[in-house]
C-alpha cells in the first residue's frame, strides 16, 4: 500500500464473521442489523464491543490499539499483515494475497 510505503499508519482488516456481505462490518461498528437482516444472524456481542473500541481509538488516536483487545498489526508490505475480525479477533498475513498481487 502507498500510504505505508511512505510512512503513514495504516491498519488493515478482513471482516469474516460467519456469512459476511459487503458493508456488514459497519453493523459491528454502530451496534445495528441493517445488513444483517439479510443474512449472517445477528451481530455478536463480544464482536460489536471490540469492533467499536477500536474505531473509536482509531478515530482518537490514529491506532486501534488499547488495553485488553487482541494487537492489530500496523500494516507493512513486507510482513502483510492485518486483522481478522471475527470473535475473538487475530492476526494474519497474507489477506488475498493471490488475488491483489494479480
């Protein structure tokens, strides 16, 4: 990614909580089932918590992380590594790596 070549915090994530449509994440993120509805049952609560503090600390602080969630991995071209949201969150390497090096 551009902006962490050029030094520039950047954290990237997969949403994979169980059937998951574009946009669904944002569900997690305002404590909502607008996209839900359609499929993927209902947010889960542990999720929703941990979703919201770290935007919120994003949005503060320019970094999601805080006290008692799991490290999300500031992004690096090198590593590729990013966060997994499901419940509990993780990190990973190598989020569609075939697909975006095409």
């Amino acid at each position: 990614m551009l902006a962490s070549r050029r030094g520039g915090a950047v954290y990237v994530y997969s949403f994979d909580q169980a059937t998951t449509y574009h946009g669904q994440e944002l569900d997690y993120v305002f404590a909502m089932d607008m996209m839900s509805y359609w499929g993927g049952g209902l947010p889960a609560a542990s999720l929703v918590s941990t979703v919201q503090r770290y935007w919120t600390r994003f949005a503060a602080h320019g970094d999601p992380n805080g006290r008692g969630d799991p490290f999300w991995p500031r992004y690096e071209p090198k590593s590729d590594r990013h966060m997994v949201l499901i419940d509990p969150p993780v990190a990973s390497s190598g989020l569609a790596r075939a697909a975006c090096n095409f």
